[in-house]
C-alpha cells in the first residue's frame, strides 16, 4: 500500500515591497523566497506557499522544494529559515513578484538569503 505524503503547507504574507526583496531569490533558476522560520523541514521537503504580495487582496498558490537550511545560531547573524525554490509556479508569482520588487532588484542592500 502507498503511503500518501503530506505536504507541508506555509502561509506567507509580505506587507512591504522592502519585506518582499529581502525574502526573495532570484538567482534560482524559477525564483524562490527564504522563510525566516525556527521550523525546520529537511531539504527537499515538497512544500505548498500560499503567498500575499504587498497591495495584493488574495493569495497565489506555488509549490516549491527546500533547497537550503539556515538553523538558529548560524554564523553571520543570519536569521534561522528555510530557502525554498519555486518548482510549480501556475499563477507566475516570480512575475509577480519581479514586477513589485523590479527597482529594488539592482539594489546592493543585502537580503536574508546573499
């Protein structure tokens, strides 16, 4: 008999296009966001993102895999999270997101996750 997996589930909500690009990772290959979060799942974890853009009413749903791990008390002061990778991406958050955060992209100000 199969075992059916559970996907893990996470609600995401960015007040602020500033908030937005510090979570955001744009030199993954489909887009993907860092999650500042003491939950730590294993890498390759599946997991589904309901995500609330700022001056967005509703949520967009995209599945993405953990593709790094940063525990509490890393080096650096980096804040403990998870780097999920934008795997199925039907409602185009990463346009969406590109196109809210677009002139913060060039910015050099350091994001949580480079």
């Amino acid at each position: 008999m199969l075992e059916e997996q559970v996907m893990e589930s996470l609600l995401l909500d960015y007040p602020s296009e500033r908030e937005l690009y510090l979570s955001y990772m744009p030199f993954l290959k489909n887009g993907g966001v860092f999650i500042r979060t003491t939950e730590l799942l294993e890498l390759g974890t599946q997991v589904t993102l309901n995500v609330t853009l700022p001056d967005s009413l509703e949520s967009s749903e995209v599945i993405g895999k953990v593709c790094w791990v940063t525990p509490p008390g890393a080096q650096n002061g980096t804040p403990p999270g998870l780097g999920v990778a934008f795997e199925e991406d039907p409602e185009n958050i990463r346009g969406q997101i590109e196109t809210a955060i677009g002139r913060l992209l060039s910015s050099s100000d350091p994001t949580l996750s480079m």
